[in-house]
C-alpha cells in the first residue's frame, strides 16, 4: 500500500481512454421536447482528467480523435479543463469521436451513445510507447478502452510499460455491453485487465458481469483483493460502497442530493478518489470525498463541466449533513 500511496501522492495521472462529445438537455427537459441542447466534452477517461485537473491534480490523456473539426473540439476542451493533450492524435479515414446525448431529468432517464467507428479505437501500440511514464504517478484507466483492437493490446502494453516505471494501475471497470463483440470477450478481457491493476473501481452489476452471476459479484470483488489487488471498490448505487483492501472491509454511505441526471457520477467519483489520496486522506476519507464528487456532478448538468472543484467540494462537504450509513 505504502508504494501504491507514494505513485499517487505525485498527484500526476497518465490517463489511457477516450475523449467525445457530449449533447445534453435543459434541467428537466427530455429530448423530444427539447429545442436546444448544450455541447461539452465527454468520454469516461476525459472526464476522469477534467475532474482530476478541477480539483487541482495534473493529467494527461493518451487517445486517438478524429481528424475534423469534432476532433479539435475535443482536443481543445481538454485543453480548456487543463489535460495535457501531448499524447492526443488525430486519425483520418472514417473514424469519428463518440458522441453521447442525454436528458438532464432523473425519471426514465435516457441517454444515446454513437460509437460506430469509434477514432479512440484505433489507439496503436506507438501511440502509448511514446509515453515517459516516469514523468507520472500513477496509470488510469476505464474497461471501454479494452473493447476493440488495436485500442486493447495497446492499453495492456501501457499496463507493463507503468508497471516498469512503478507506476500503480488505477482500473474503472466502466463496462459498455455496446462497445463489445460478445459478453464472453468482454468478461475475459476485463478480468484479465482486473488482475495486472493495483485499484479496481466498479459497482455491483460490472463485478457480477466479471464473475459470470450478478450474485456473485460482491465474492469476486473480495476474491480480487484477497489475490493481490491492493484495493478494490464494490458501489452499489444508493446503498453506497464496500472497499476491500488489507484484509479489511470499509463500508461507507453516499451524500444525499436532488439529483438531476445519473451520468459522470463514476467518472466523478474517480477523480475525487485518487486527489484526495493524493493530498494525503485515508482511504476511506478519499472514498467519501469521491462520494460527494458524485453527489456534486449528478445535481448539475452535463459531465466534465459539472465535476467538483476544489473549492466547491470544500464547501458541499461543509454545508452538507454528511453521508448516509454505509
């Protein structure tokens, strides 16, 4: 645990993932109804690097875009949260940057994803070679990247590539049915993903879905930490988290909001997880303090742009309650 801490303590993250556009509604406003929608970056792992950098960490992503102007859109708002976009490169040909809508409403939320030939697939073995892992604390790392080839074998070189420079691997489980051939390719991939990382982070349904029975997910999630994953965080929504780790099981609770939509909570969650690490809080502060970052981003539209900063995570934890019973 101690050099796991010591990597993250750098508080500068190589992010390996995808960056997309996101369209979402008003507050309140389901899609049929809606007559304007607000654009913003999206993408599991860019959402990661935009709260990561919002709560005053560094990072860096590794992906591919699109070579139009999507592309440069994506690139530039990264750009924007402060995500060093050195290992950003466009692709050509047919390959389009995914793009999500979704409604900013609870009730029958729904959401579209467009990921027909997605450009941050197409991520090769050079693109994360290029990388001075040495210069970074810590490997993150969402399992939509694992989806498809090359973007796979790629990202499992960046895992042995970290692991050379002792860097820990930080892995969201994030499984996208969508993004994969078939549930066994992708049931194999992940939990071969899952045993090279030294952090997993998923809920209930995506370790049931690596154990092969929904029931068996919260065994698989002990399982891994019992056979050399040094931390493994099992969310369960509503019902908060249990976090195996030294033999150990924290449970902890979620921070009550009116929430406006269910999307960037694990993203979100991500970020605040492995900044508060870095700045020194115990393990189950830091998973608090992930918790309230979920909390902060469902209650607002969009993803990147409604992650916590620094000062407005203080201050929720300031005004708020505190957590439910874990």
């Amino acid at each position: 645990m101690t050099s796991l801490l010591d990597g993250i303590a750098k508080n500068n993250f190589i992010i390996v993932g995808r960056a997309g556009i996101d369209f979402f509604t008003d507050p309140g406003v389901t899609l049929e109804d809606s007559e304007r929608m607000t654009v913003d970056l999206g993408g599991s792992s860019a959402n990661i690097g935009a709260g990561i950098c919002k709560l005053g960490g560094k990072a860096a992503l590794v992906t591919r875009v699109s070579d139009d102007s999507i592309g440069s859109y994506c690139t530039r708002r990264l750009e924007h949260y402060g995500v060093d976009t050195t290992y950003v490169t466009p692709v050509g040909g047919e390959f389009r940057n995914s793009l999500a809508i979704y409604e900013s409403v609870t009730e029958n939320h729904r959401n579209v994803i467009y990921r027909n030939g997605a450009a941050d697939f197409e991520m090769d073995l050079g693109d994360v070679e290029a990388v001075d892992y040495s210069r970074y604390g810590a490997l993150i790392t969402a399992g939509t990247v694992f989806a498809a080839e090359p973007s796979r074998a790629a990202t499992f070189r960046s895992f042995e590539l970290a692991k050379a420079a002792g860097l820990p691997i930080i892995f969201d489980v994030d499984y996208r049915p969508y993004s994969w051939p078939s549930p066994a390719v992708a049931s194999e991939v992940l939990s071969n993903a899952a045993a090279r990382s030294d952090i997993i982070v998923g809920n209930d349904e995506e370790f049931g879905f690596i154990a092969g029975d929904y029931d068996k997910g919260l065994a698989k999630a002990r399982e891994l930490a019992q056979t050399g994953v040094e931390v493994v965080v099992y969310k369960m929504g509503h019902e908060g988290a249990i976090t195996f780790t030294n033999g150990q099981e924290i449970r902890t609770g979620i921070f009550e909001v009116d929430a406006l939509k269910p999307t960037g909570a694990g993203d979100s969650f991500m970020a605040g997880l492995v900044t508060s690490l870095a700045g020194g809080h115990d393990l189950k502060t830091a998973i608090l303090r992930g918790s309230a970052c979920a909390s902060i981003t469902v209650s607002k539209p969009g993803c990147a742009p409604a992650m916590a900063t620094t000062e407005t995570l203080e201050a929720f934890l300031s005004d708020h309650p505190g957590p439910t019973t874990g």
